[in-house]
C-alpha cells in the first residue's frame, strides 16, 4: 500500500501544473490562516513601562498606556501611539488594518485608490481591500474545507448504502436524489438564506443540504463493480457483517475514485459562498468575503480595482484547486492503466 501511494505521488509531481499549484495553494491557506498576524488593528505585542501586553488576545483600556479613557485603546490613534512610544514602544503587524477597520484619515474620499498606505485601495466604507481580501480568503478556503469534509461524509455514505445493499434500497435512493437534485438550488439557497439569520454555521447547514448530492454516483458506481467480487462474496461466506465489509473492504478501493472529486467540490463550495455574498444573502456585515468585495465593485464601477481584487482572488483560487483536481486524475488514471496492463 505504501508503495502504490509512493507511485501515485510520483506520478502527480510529474504534472508540474498541478504539483505547483499545490505548493501554491499550501503557502496561501498558510499565509491566510495567519491573517490576524499580518493584518490586524491591534499590536502583535506592546512594551509599557517594562511590561509586555498583548492586544490581540486581550483587550486593554486607554488609561493603561496613559491614555485618558476607560474604553479600549485604540491603538490607530496617534495620540495613544505617542503615549506608548514615551515609555516603551509598540509593534504593528505588516498591514495595521483589520478587515473591519474604517480609515478617517484618507487623502481622498471613499473608496480611495491604491497607494502606498493601501495597496489595493480601500472600499466605499473606507476598508482597506488588501485586508479584507485576506480575511476573504480565510474564510472561503475555511468554508469550503469544511464544507467539502461534510459532504463527502454524507455523499460515501449514501453512496455505500446506495451500491452495496442494491435492490430496492438503491432504486429509492435513486429517485431521492433525482428528485433533491432536479430542485433549482440556487433559489432554494436564496429562499432559506433570507428566512434563516445569515451566520457561517447556517449558510454551511443549508448549502450541504444540497452539496453532497453530486458525489453520490461515483461511489455508488465503485460498489456495484465491487460488491460481486469474489473477495466480497467470501468475506459474506465467512460470516463478515456488511458494514465492516463497506468500511474495511470496498470503502479504501472506493476512496481512490472519488478523491479525485474532491478538489471540484471545494471548488463549487467556495463559489456558492461567493454567489450568496454577492447576492447580499451571505454572512452578516462587516464580515469579510470574496462575494462581498465583487459586489462593491459592481456597485462602484468608478472604483474598478475592487472588482478586479475581487476577480483576480476568487480566480486564482478556484484555478488552483482545478489544477490540482486535474493533476489527482490524471495520477490516478495512470496508475490505473498501469494495473490493468499487469
């Protein structure tokens, strides 16, 4: 097993594209995972009167660096900034803006164009886009993720079910999901959005409804070829309970079709959160997402480097993960007809 794993990987470096995107695509799930790091607010740490404090974990009020009120230090403020810097010294994460952080201090009006202070410019609200793009990120590639394991949970189940018991346990099965999957989605999503309060955990609940569906047949396929198999008849011979023969025995074989599935489904997932962000039936304001900053450039064609923020990340990732699906396939494909040629 260690060695047709070891083949296929070999086989998958061999697709520079897809190898490359991977790296491409562990170094941007990396660098957004640390997003709060990079582009936040608040300090990573501050130096006060030879004391440490560390903002980003908790919050400190103004009179504790000498400031003059009892709420939370703001720590844009040039006034606290000069406070601190009297006594010990401050330090600002590489962007010192969150994604929810207004900016009163704009040469021009918003939304601003790129500069030096903001690469990407800012949005209609005075946003830096640069931020919000990588708080974007975060979250899309955390919604898809988990959107993703969700529904291949639910889709090799079914499927597993579905191929092995046959009968009229698959001929129900089928008609189910004829019938789930005839139902126009995207309205349906637009219908439960706008009933239900929009939060992360909702949109996940009411977009997998629907998500799991499309890797049904393949696992389905993969246990109607197997379950015949005179391996399978033995192990039913023997005694061997039918779900230990599903999850010990046909379930690995079926795992190695439908994980090349799997970059295709994160890349519909993220696409559906992008698709209801836009639409505004998304997560609440002023969460950051891809859809969202789309939108605000639909909604300010003056300002065209927030659509084009928005197009060029949601592209990039998508065609990173299309890149490395294709490179999974065709590895698998190779080593499948080299099975068959032995």
């Amino acid at each position: 097993m260690e060695r047709l794993y070891k083949r296929r990987f070999a086989a998958f470096k061999q697709n520079r594209r897809a190898y490359l995107s991977l790296w491409i695509f562990v170094c941007l799930f990396a660098v957004c995972m640390g997003a709060e790091f990079i582009a936040n607010d608040k300090p990573l740490f501050v130096y006060y009167e030879k004391q440490f404090y560390f903002p980003m974990w908790r919050d400190y009020p103004e009179t504790t660096f000498g400031g003059d009120f009892e709420s939370r230090a703001n720590y844009s403020d040039p006034y606290l900034q000069e406070r601190i810097n009297q006594k010990g010294f401050l330090l600002m994460p590489i962007i010192p803006y969150a994604y929810d952080s207004v900016i009163y201090t704009l040469d021009t009006p918003a939304p601003s164009p790129p500069s030096l202070k903001n690469l990407l410019g800012t949005d209609d609200l005075g946003r830096d886009v640069l931020a919000r793009l990588l708080y974007g990120l975060k979250t899309s590639i955390l919604f898809g993720l988990v959107l993703t394991s969700f529904s291949a949970l639910i889709g090799l189940f079914v499927g597993a079910v579905c191929g092995y018991f046959g009968g009229k346990v698959d001929l129900f099965g089928q008609r189910l999901i004829e019938i789930w999957s005839g139902m126009p989605i995207l309205f349906v999503l637009i219908i439960f959005a706008s009933l239900l309060k929009p939060t992360f955990w909702t949109i996940l609940f009411v977009v997998l409804l629907f998500s799991w569906v499309s890797l049904v047949p393949f696992v389905r396929a993969e246990f109607l070829k197997v379950r015949n198999l005179d391996y399978i008849k033995a192990a039913k011979m023997l005694g061997v309970g039918h779900w230990r023969i599903i999850f010990h025995h046909i379930l690995p074989n079926a795992l190695v079709a439908t994980l090349t599935y799997i970059p295709f489904i994160l890349c519909g997932s993220i696409t559906a959160l992008a698709s209801l962000d836009f639409l505004g039936l998304g997560l609440p304001p002023p969460s950051a997402s891809l859809g969202e900053i789309l939108a605000q450039g639909k909604n300010n064609l003056n300002a065209p480097w927030l659509g084009l923020s928005g197009f060029f990340a949601l592209s990039l990732l998508l065609c990173l993960l299309v890149f490395i699906g294709e490179g999974l396939r065709d590895a698998y494909r190779a080593e499948a007809i080299r099975e068959s040629k032995i």
